[in-house]
C-alpha cells in the first residue's frame, strides 16, 4: 500500500493510498479519512460508495463529510467505483465499465477477470485499511450515492450484522426494472434475470430488510428519478416495517449539493448507530 | 360558545369549549390551546385531529403536544371525533358511530343527519374558533392520530391552500382497502365504492398530494398495521415524488406514547411552516 497524499484536515487526516488488489487484478486507490480520535484509539468507520462516473475523489472533494466526521470522530472510507487501467475492459458508455462497477461480482466477458467490486469492497478493502489504520472493524456503517445507494443497500442486506447502520443518497432503488441496471446486469450477470436479483435493493428489502435502521434521502426534482425508482424501495420498507426514514427532499437534484445538504444529518444518524 | 374550562398552561391557557352545531346538530366539545403569544397577536394554529374511540380530551390530555406548541408560539386545536348524544345513531362497535366519524358526511341511513364531520371540522369549527379567538386562519397545518392521520391528510389534499403542512401520526392510509374503512364507508356512504376515494389518502395522493411537505410516522412494531397499510401511501408518496419523509420507527406501538414521543419534531416541523 503506498501513501499518495496525507493532509491535515478538521484535526485529523485526508489521505489517498494505492495498493495493487488481487481481487481486481490491477492497482486500486481509495479516499480515507481519519479524524483527531485515531491517533489514541481505533475509531468507527462510515463507508461512502460513489456513483456512476466517479472515482475515490468525488465524494471525498464535493459531498463535504469531513467537517461532520470529525465532529462525530467517525471514519471515512471512499473507495473506487470500478476496476481501472488499460487493461481492463471497457465501454464508451458512461453507465457501462470503467467508473460503473454496481458493487457487483460480473460473470461474464469481457468483465468477469477484473470487475470484481463485490469482493473488493466487502472483503480485501476492509482488510486493509483495519490492518493498516486505527479503525474498529466491530463499528461499521455504510451509504452512497446514486450507484453506491444500490452499493451500500445492497451490501448492508446481505451482509447481515456487518454494518450497524445503511444509508442513501438517490440510491438506484430497483435496478432490475430500471435503465440504470438491466443493461448494465445483462452485461456483468448474463440474460438469466434471477442471478440479478440478490442486486436488487427492492428484492431484498422484501425479502431481508436490513438489521440497523435505515435512512434514504431523495431529491423531488432529482433529473434521474424514473431511474430510480424510489416509490419500490419506500413500498419495500413500509411493508417490511423496517426502521428508517425515507425522505423526499423538495427542490434538490441528484448533484452533490443535494447530498452536501443532508450529509451532516446522515453522518449523525451513523454516529448515533456507531456510538451506541 | 361556552367555556368548560380554562386553565393556564405553559405561559398560555388550555381551554375547553361547548357549542351548539348546526352541521352535526347537536352540541359539540373541543379543546383548545392558546400559547402567551396570543394575549397581544394573532397565533398560527395546528388542527390535531385523534383516532377511533377518542373524545376531544385523549390527545389533549395525552399527546404531550402543549409543551412544544407553547415554545413555537402554535395554538392547537383538539376536535371531537364525531357527533355525540342520546339521540345521534351510534352502534355497539367501537369502530362505527359516535367516536368513530371518519371524518367525513354521511348520506346514509341512519348516519346521515348528524354524521357530517367533514362539513365540521372543514367549515363551521374553523368559523367558531378564529372568531372567537386570537388565531390568524391564514396560518393553519394539520395533523391526527390512526382515524385522525386519516382525517388530516384527507382534509389537506381535498383542500388546496388551506393548510401550509401536514403530519400524520400512524394514519390509515389506505381505508377503502382496509377492515377500517371498508365496513364503516359502506355504512356511511353506501355501496358504490367510487363515492369513497375521496376518503382514501393513498388515493388522494395518487391523484393530487399535498401543497405542503407532508411528515408521517409509523411504528414499526403498532399492533394495527396491517389495516393501517403505510406501504401503500408510502408508494403513492414517492412515486408523486411529494416533498416530506415516511418515518418506521422502530419499536413503538399505536398508542399514546408513540404520538408524546415524536410530537415534539412534529410540533418544529409544522412550527417551520407556520412561522416562515
């Protein structure tokens, strides 16, 4: 693992590191945040999935989740959305490759070798950054945007007892039945609709819900809506009577101003979990 | 009008009030507090509307909502919940008659003279308070308990521009699909099942929403879901992409305690609205 930079930020640190993975098969760089609290003890950490397009950096430069991670002395991990190099397959599209990974294990070619996010992300990552870095891997929570909503939802339900609370920004709320997903599953997973299901937040809400609460925030004029399908996840919620909020926030879109707006109340919302 | 009682209460006064109706055709009670601010000025007010079984007194007495209403400087208004006497039809159940209007008019046998609540509550006790009282009718929200989340979001939606919000506390959502709702609209507005819609929030919703952000808690754990039915308004909610939050808190019931635990962010919610 090497350090690409490390800041003071807010009484801690902002860092950047890359390491090779044998998951993906090619270098990997994330985001870390660790506030004031880490120099004397292990601390909680909050994972923050992007979305489509994004890289480590997005969140960690425009979301503004520092300032509140600090003040609750919660890290932050902020990881890729996909495998990345010349080496690794691609598509011109922005929704499909490179920067679109969907958190997911692909199946088929050409994605299989590298586009293995699944994994990454609820296996090697976490192994290396709580073998390298005062974090408490008994204290996790997660949330995302967009793209890393369905990450961090779909992680959170089937990864029962791993993270004590899941949060969302627009999350893709039900994939299978949304533009932003049929096309991307039928290339990672294959034609056979049932292997996409265990990538389906809606699916598994029927099915699982999540065991902490769960808090999703959605812009009311968010350009993405009808992508996103936010009316299945919240009918999923109500009838499985999970704990939680969702909330449609009148006037914002799907841009980090919407999520720079509700992230200091997601980054309490965690900590209350993370603290507890 | 006369006054049964008037008590100071939180700097203001808590009020019980009797009056004749000519909507509902016999006398009718209601509770009403009037915080400090009242003394020299016009106060916003927030119509709370109770549930099944519930005179004016139990949220009155019960909701824990004059605290916070006198720090936000909101006067509450707690109606009856249907018409009252010896000579108004009742039944032996506790979900139809007296105690259980529904906050609608009746044009059934033999509910239809006195079972006019919509009529009440929409016109003619609005008229008797702001008249007779400091209140400034240009400055109303709505909310209710279970029957009366019903009554609140029904009366808010079929009402444009008359409330500035809208909560609801464990609300039935969806009566014309529901065991609290079908039985009593079939006996208060016969059999053709169209005349009920206007009665349903989930409907409502679909075909209209509100003008205001609209907040509703739910407990996750109330013995009454299943006639209650969030899932289906939580869908309508966000699929009409309607600004407020759909809240399951975890544990609570149906009862009182549900209502005095959350009425305080109930209170600053409508309290933002009022006050803007």
């Amino acid at each position: 693992m090497r350090a690409i930079s490390e800041s003071r930020c807010f009484g801690g640190v902002q860092g950047v590191y890359s390491h090779a993975s044998q998951v993906t098969g090619c270098d990997m760089t994330f985001g870390l945040f660790l506030p004031a609290e880490a120099e004397t003890q292990p601390v909680p950490m909050l994972w923050y999935l992007s979305g489509l397009t994004c890289t480590h950096e997005n969140a960690m430069t425009k979301a503004g989740a520092q300032r509140w991670a600090a003040e609750h002395g919660v890290a932050l991990i902020f990881p890729d959305t996909s495998p990345r190099g010349a080496d690794v397959a691609d598509d011109e599209a922005y929704d499909l490759g490179q920067g679109a990974g969907f958190y997911l294990n692909a199946t088929q070619a050409p994605w299989a070798p590298h586009y293995r996010m699944w994994d990454y992300i609820s296996e090697e990552l976490p192994r290396i950054v709580t073998a390298n870095f005062a974090l408490d891997e008994e204290r996790q929570a997660i949330t995302g945007h967009s793209m890393g909503g369905h990450g961090a939802l779909t992680l959170a339900m089937r990864l029962p007892g791993r993270f004590r609370s899941v949060s969302a920004f627009a999350p893709i709320a039900q994939p299978t039945q949304s533009d932003w997903g049929r096309k991307q599953f039928t290339a990672y997973l294959g034609e056979d609709e049932l292997s996409w299901r265990d990538h389906d937040a809606t699916h598994l809400m029927n099915e699982y819900g999540c065991d902490g609460e769960v808090l999703i925030d959605q812009g009311a004029t968010d350009q993405f809506l009808d992508l996103l399908r936010p009316e299945a996840l919240a009918n999923a919620m109500m009838r499985r009577r999970q704990p939680g909020a969702f909330r449609m926030q009148a006037g914002y879109d799907h841009s980090y101003w919407f999520v720079q707006s509700f992230i200091p109340e997601h980054l309490a919302f965690h900590a209350e979990a993370l603290w507890r």
